[in-house]
C-alpha cells in the first residue's frame, strides 16, 4: 500500500507516454520488440500563471520610459511658457475693453440724461458746467438706493497712485439761494468709471454745430456732448470715442414758443443781477 500511494503522487506529477521499439531484422523486416511507457514532469498551471504575474520591467526599460517622460515634460513646459504670457496679455486686453465699455455706457448714459433745471428762484440759468476734464449737472436719481426727486452729478477725473481716473460722484438736488450761492456742496458714492492708462476729454456743441471745449454760464444745455478716450501711453485717440444728443436742452416754457431764440432770451433777462448765472460747483473742488 505505501508503494501505490508513491505511485498514486508520481502520477500527480507526470503523465504518461508509450514508446514501442521496434527492430530491423537482417532480412530488412521491422519486428516489434516491446513497448515502453516513460513519464516526462508537467509543472502546474497555476505556478506558470504565479512567475508570470510576478515577472515586470527590467532596469533598463524603465530608464527608458522615464527618459521619454522627461521628454515629453520638458516639450509641454517649453510650449507653456510661451504661450502663457500672450495668454495673460490677451485676458488683459479684454478686460480693459470690456471694462472701458461699461464706463463708457455709463458716462453716455448720465450726459444724455441732463435736464433743464435752473439753480433756484434767483438763478433761471440751468445748472450746467462743463470744462474738458469734468462735468457737472442736474438730473433725476435713478438707482436702487437712491430716493426719487434730482441729484447733483460730477463726473471729473482726479489722480491715484495707478494714474489718473474718472470718477463719478453725487449729491441730493438742493436749490440754490442768495445765501447760500458760494457754498460748495458735498459729492458723495464715488465710482470709477474709467482707469488709467485711458483718459477722457469732452467737447460741448450748441445749436452751432461748433465745438467747444467749456460751456458755462449758457442760457441752454449743449446740444451734443462729445466723449474723446486717449490712451495715456500713445496720445492716440481710440475709436470707441463717441458723442451723444442732450435730451432736455432748453426750459420747458420755449416748448412751444414759436421763436426759441426770443423765448431763451426773455429767460436769460428775467434772471436777477449778477446773480442770473446759476452757480454751479468748483471743477477742481475735490469730491
């Protein structure tokens, strides 16, 4: 019994294969003399499949790859740093245009909303000055935490350490009287609407069609007010400068005088003395 079991374990690990031998006799017949089984060793699957999951790269593939990752690396950082600077130049370029737009459909906005209001009793003159760096007039609040009625709007430029910048401020409409005509009022909610490196100059036409670079002391409100944008590093003027219509330009009394030019006069006679300028805020004063 132990014999078989040996036998039964050898069996396990070799399989069997039959050999007949056969001989030649000297008439040239072949004559078969026996037959014999020989076992050749098979190893397990399972211990193939276990090297082969343990078998991986060699030292040198592995230098390889890592060569060609470095390669590959290099390639992408050497694109990227050539093309990132452009990249932040362009995001650059859009947003300053996309920003200067948005001031300027502000600024167009509030100019062409200036109304006819004269500085009190005593001033029948429209409250309107207007230089080449700032602007100062009348017209209703509109916003969500502003209370209805008019608000005096200064839009100036004035310096910062980044260079100069327009910058529109506001304060509540009040008339203006014999005592209190030199007295500046006090702007308020300052907003930048345009930063350097642009700068902004504003030209002011009447019914002339000419152009000028102040307007005060009129007995009207322009008619056309042009926006000019420079850029400060070239002196160039760009093309989205701009000019708009004043929707209230005259009293509403000369509505429908049927000669306006009369109409405007009897209004610039019926101011009082010296007085009959409306006063309107320092442009330089600070805001």
């Amino acid at each position: 019994m132990p014999f078989l079991g040996n036998l039964v374990d050898a069996q396990s690990l070799w399989t069997p294969q039959t050999v007949v031998v056969r001989v030649r006799s000297p008439s040239g017949r072949i004559v078969e003399v026996d037959t014999v089984r020989i076992r050749r060793k098979v190893q397990p699957m399972t211990a193939r499949r276990a090297r082969r999951r343990i078998a991986g790269f060699t030292l040198i593939e592995a230098l390889i790859a890592t060569a060609l990752m470095g390669v590959i690396l290099g390639a992408l950082a050497t694109v990227t740093a050539q093309w990132m600077p452009n990249w932040n130049r362009g995001m650059g370029t859009v947003q300053r245009s996309e920003i200067l737009g948005l001031g300027l459909e502000r600024l167009v906005a509030d100019v062409s909303a200036a109304e006819f209001i004269p500085g009190g009793r005593d001033f029948q003159l429209p409250v309107f000055d207007g230089t080449e760096l700032s602007m100062t007039f009348v017209r209703s609040a509109l916003g969500p935490n502003t209370r209805s009625g008019l608000e005096l709007v200064r839009i100036g430029e004035i310096g910062s350490d980044r260079g100069p910048q327009l910058v529109r401020a506001r304060t509540r409409f009040v008339p203006v009287t014999a005592d209190t005509a030199n007295d500046q009022p006090s702007f308020a909610d300052p907003v930048v609407l345009i930063r350097a490196p642009y700068r902004v100059t504003f030209a002011y036409a009447g019914r002339d069609k000419v152009w000028r670079n102040q307007w005060r002391g009129a007995s009207e409100l322009p008619k056309a007010i042009r926006v000019q944008v420079r850029d400060a590093t070239t002196d160039r003027i760009l093309q989205v400068s701009t000019a708009t219509m004043v929707h209230a330009e005259m009293p509403p009394d000369c509505i429908l005088a049927e000669v306006i030019n009369d109409c405007l006069n009897r209004e610039r006679r019926n101011g009082v003395g010296p007085a009959a300028a409306s006063p309107v805020p320092n442009p330089g004063a600070p805001l």
